[in-house]
C-alpha cells in the first residue's frame, strides 16, 4: 500500500465535498490503477484514506471548515 499523502484546496473537491482516487492531482495514470472509489475528505478532520492504494487525502490546513447544522 501506498504512503502518500496530499493536501487538498477545497476547490480540489467536488461537490459533496468528496474526491476521487485515483487522482491525477495524484499523479496517478488512470489505466494503471485500482477502481475509481469516491472519499469524503470534509467529513473527516484527518482526511479520508483510499481503501485500494492507501492514498490519504486531506484539506491544507488554513481551508478546514465547520459543518454548520441548521434547524429546519
């Protein structure tokens, strides 16, 4: 598995506020790869981590935000 990591601006993600691996922000070659798998990098602080490759993916630092819960 790989030990990479990369941090991410929000207009790198979708959105859902997700991301897919492979990547070519990654540098990746998506015809020498694992299945495309979507991760959701805003819902955890430490960023999501492909289950295939190992990638991680997180927000820089200065760009994390709070999820706002709203009263219907």
């Amino acid at each position: 598995m790989s030990k990479a990591k990369f941090e991410l601006f929000l207009s790198d993600l979708n959105t859902q506020g997700c991301i897919h691996c492979p990547n070519p922000l990654a540098d990746m070659k998506l015809w020498n790869t694992h299945p495309r798998v979507s991760l959701d990098v805003l819902s955890n602080k430490d960023g999501a981590q492909c289950p295939y490759c190992g990638t991680v993916y997180k927000l820089k630092t200065q760009f994390k935000i709070k999820k706002l819960v709203l009263n219907s």
